[in-house]
C-alpha cells in the first residue's frame, strides 16, 4: 500500500478503509492490538471542492476524506513496528 499511495494532498476514505481491512487481518494473524496504527475517525473530514469568498458558500466533493500525509505516516509507523518485531524475533 505505501508504495501505491497516489501522491496527491488528500486521498478518498476508501484507502484507509482498505489499510484498516489490512490492520485487521494482521491483528488475527499475529495476534496483536495494532489500533495505535489506525487513521483515528477525526482524520477523516469532508473535502473542500470550491468556495465563494464573497457569498461565503461552501461546496464539498463527495464522502470521506484523509490527509495522505497522514494515512502514510500511519503506514510508514506500522512498518517500522513490524520490522522491529521481526527483527527481535530473528535474534
């Protein structure tokens, strides 16, 4: 997912539900809590699409959105902590 994340400002909600989906399968797998590892819930905002200065009108692009900044830090932290799990259990 880290090296497919689109290089744009924000991303739809759909990939961090899909990096979640992820998460969750490698709490089962390996029997962890990885919640520290989630986007939280107010990383997800409504997405500017235009707005009028003058009116002060405001329209918003379609569901959910997340900083990808954001969502790729919390990849980028997982990785790291996985790694290091790894690498103690090789030692």
């Amino acid at each position: 997912m880290k090296g497919n994340l689109p290089d744009r400002y924000e991303v739809e909600s759909s990939w961090v539900h899909e990096y979640h989906d992820a998460i969750a399968g490698l709490e089962n797998e390996l029997s962890l809590k990885l919640e520290e590892f989630r986007v939280p819930q107010t990383g997800l905002y409504r997405s500017v699409a235009s707005g009028n200065y003058i009116t002060g009108a405001v329209t918003y692009r379609d569901g959910l959105w997340c900083q990808t900044a954001v969502l790729r830090q919390k990849v980028d932290a997982l990785l790291y902590y996985l790694n290091d799990l790894y690498d103690e259990s090789a030692a």
